[in-house]
C-alpha cells in the first residue's frame, strides 16, 4: 500500500483527494492536515466522508514516513515546505512548475512515471495546453478566452461573485508562464470568474500557419489522446453536461471560418481535472500503477 499524507486537508481540492484516496486500492491515507481544522474528525470536517480520521498539525517527522506528499496548500506556502521533504512530493500549488516535472500525464506521462517530484499544472493552463498542444507547430497565435467558477479562489474568496462577472489579471496572470513554459507559439490570455461553484471553459481562438482540412486536424487530436482523460467530441462541449465532478477535459467545437482562424473548446472541472483527479493520476504514474487507477469509477458525460 502507498502511504500517503494530504497537507491541506480542509479546502476544496483536500475534500476531492480524500473523497478518492480513501477508496484507492492501492493507498492507505494516514496523515491529513489542517490549521483551521486540526483536532477535528474527517467526518466532522466533511460528513460526507465516512473516516475516522484526524486532521492535525503539520509534522516533517511523521510525514517523511510516508511514500508520497499531497501538498494542497495556498500558492507560496510549498516552497518553504518542500526542502525539508524525504518522500514523493505531488505539488498542486503554483511554486515549482516552471523548474519541476510537469504534471500533465497526456503530454509528459513518460517523465512523470516513477519519478520523485511532480508540479501539478494550474487548471487555467490545463485546458489551454490540452486544447492545442496536438497541432502547435501549425499555430501562428491563439487567443485564450478562458472562464471559472469561483471555487478556483479557493474558500476565501476576494470578490463578490454574486450576479457578477469578473475579469482579472489580464495580462498579468500566473499561470502565463507555465503556459510559455509549454507551448511554442505566441499568445494572449485573459481570465474571468463567473457565479457558478465550479467548472472552467477555455475558447481558444487559434490562428494557423496554413490551410488544413478539419477532419485532419480531429484526427490529430483524437490520435494524441487517445486511452486518456481527454476525450474528443463533435459538438461544444459545456461544463455542467460534460464535466463537472470528474477527471476529464472534453474538446470540441473545432469551426474553421474564412481567415482560417479555428476556434475550439475545452472544458474541465477546475478542483478534479484541474487540481485533485490530475494529481491522483500523477501519483499513480509516479508509482508505475495503471494511469486510471481509482479514477475509473468516473464515467464520461457528453454535451446533447
């Protein structure tokens, strides 16, 4: 059995890690961790989880006994953390992905299995690069018009979200450089929050070298992802229909106008695909388990 510790048990992504960890054959979860929840119960914490389990205070010593580190924690706080760390280390914040192995099993499943260190990507930057990293080297630019529900702030939220739309940081983002980090072509991106819990879309406005038939373009897509988490359909996709709740990133879309400008839709659940299900796949390939193990429960949704 892998023996895992969360840090960061009591946000969102912390819930989702326990919720699926907990029933991973191959885990025995045996330390969580909370500063606003220490000495309360799991099922205290969350009465939807049925453990036993006590939150508690961060400790290096028991956590270096363990096979593996989740750090679910605020951006910032993993780098102070991780130096001191002797078992795998799976970190969901922002701190180590431009000089760690980047965790985006479609892209860099062969780095990733058995390794020590994983960055997991930023849910922003997840569906940009699924969207267009099968046909890059035919993209001139891509505009990126991405959308989140607020749950992406975490559960402080900053603004009022109420019958709000929110752009934010619109040249300035974060998650822009691991999106240079990745991609080989030139692009904006632009972010903006909506009052819906959770979910994320990205409309990638995409600009091509030359003219290439749709159907080759599909082809390519469903070529590079095939038996993964990211499925290819023929309709736009929509978060709620498709994949809220679950580890997957469906594209669709796929118009090509006049100017040749193909524009395409990804969509994924920010706190599964963009946060807790891509950092379980990642453990699974770190300790060479089948990809999909202890996601597999989760069934694909398509738009109608």
């Amino acid at each position: 059995m892998i023996k895992v510790a969360i840090v960061g048990g009591s946000g969102y992504v912390g819930n989702i890690l326990l919720k699926i960890l907990l029933n991973h054959k191959y885990v025995d979860v045996k330390i969580v961790t909370s500063t606003s929840q220490q000495g309360k119960k799991v099922c205290e914490v969350f009465p939807e989880i049925d453990s036993e389990l006590v939150l508690s205070k961060f400790n290096y010593k028991d956590i270096n006994k363990m096979d593996v580190v989740f750090l679910a924690v605020p951006h910032g706080k993993a780098k102070s953390i991780v130096p001191k760390l002797k078992c795998k280390i799976i970190d969901i914040t922002s701190d180590h992905r431009l000089t760690e192995i980047y965790g985006l099993p479609e892209i860099f499943g062969n780095k990733i299995r058995g390794s020590k260190f994983i960055a997991n990507p930023g849910c922003y930057a997840t569906a940009c690069i699924l969207s267009t990293y099968p046909i890059q080297d035919l993209i001139k630019y891509t505009v990126f018009d991405c959308i989140s529900g607020y749950s992406g702030g975490g559960r402080i939220a900053k603004y009022d979200y109420q019958e709000n739309i929110i752009a934010y940081k619109l040249s300035k983002h974060y998650q822009i450089k691991e999106l240079s980090n990745i991609l080989n072509f030139n692009f904006s991106f632009t972010p903006h929050i909506v009052n819906t819990f959770s979910g994320l879309m990205c409309t990638a406005h995409i600009f091509l070298k030359n003219k290439i038939k749709l159907t080759e373009i599909k082809n390519q897509y469903k070529k590079y992802y095939k038996n993964s988490f990211t499925k290819i359909i023929e309709n736009i996709p929509s978060t709620k229909n498709d994949v809220v709740n679950t580890p997957y990133c469906n594209i669709g879309g796929f118009e090509l106008d006049k100017n040749n400008q193909l524009v395409i839709v990804s969509v994924i659940d920010n706190l599964y695909k963009g946060a807790a299900t891509q950092a379980i796949e990642n453990m699974n390939l770190m300790f060479k388990l089948d990809h999909k193990e202890g996601l597999k429960h989760f069934s694909v949704k398509l738009s109608k």
